[in-house]
C-alpha cells in the first residue's frame, strides 16, 4: 500500500483513546512533479479523513470509543517547503475534528 493508492488505508490501530493511522509515501518531490505529488497526498489524506468523519473505523473497533486520531506520514524523500506548508495548514483545519498529522522522513539510505 501507498501514496497511489488513494482510497487505501495503509495502517490502523490504536492506543488509549487515539485511533492512529498510518501512510506511507514513496515518492519524491521532484521539478514539475511537486504539484502532482501534493494533489495525490491531498487525495490520500482525505481519505483517511472520511474514514474517521464516516466512523468506517467502528467495524475495525465496534467496542473503542475514540477521543482523537492521528494520521502519521512517512515519507522516504525529503519534503519540500510547501508540503509542509500543506501539512500545517491542513492540521490547522482539522483541529476541531481531533484529527492531527504527523509526519516523518524515513532515511533508509543512510549508513548506521
């Protein structure tokens, strides 16, 4: 599973009282592909964000009652300046959904 597959949730599960969702981007933000990069992001983030507002998690949990979730993102290429702007504004609207973004930068390249 990944960014491409936009109606996907990667990753679901829970601690405490957070429902916690994961996404994992492979893709970089390369030139021209920048734009087409958050146009997709933005598609896979709303849907995780149907899925909380629809309670589609309640098959998963029928018994959990939830008081927040967070949508954790890992990206294997470094973000650009927008994507975080992206990022920030976005958790700044869903703030009164007790829905928030993480976000990460997987270095699987590096040496240990």
């Amino acid at each position: 599973m990944a960014i491409t597959e936009k109606d996907t949730i990667d990753s679901v599960a829970y601690e405490n009282n957070t429902l916690i969702m994961q996404l994992y981007d492979h893709l970089d933000f390369e030139g021209k592909f920048e734009y087409d990069h958050l146009v997709m992001l933005q598609d896979k983030l709303n849907t995780y964000i149907w899925y909380v507002d629809s309670k589609q998690y309640q098959e998963t949990y029928p018994d959990k009652k939830f008081e927040n979730f967070l949508i954790k993102i890992f990206f294997v290429c470094e973000i650009t300046e927008l994507c975080e702007k992206f990022i920030r504004n976005v958790n700044l609207k869903l703030q009164k959904s007790n829905i928030h973004i993480d976000w990460f930068v997987e270095k699987y390249n590096e040496k240990k």
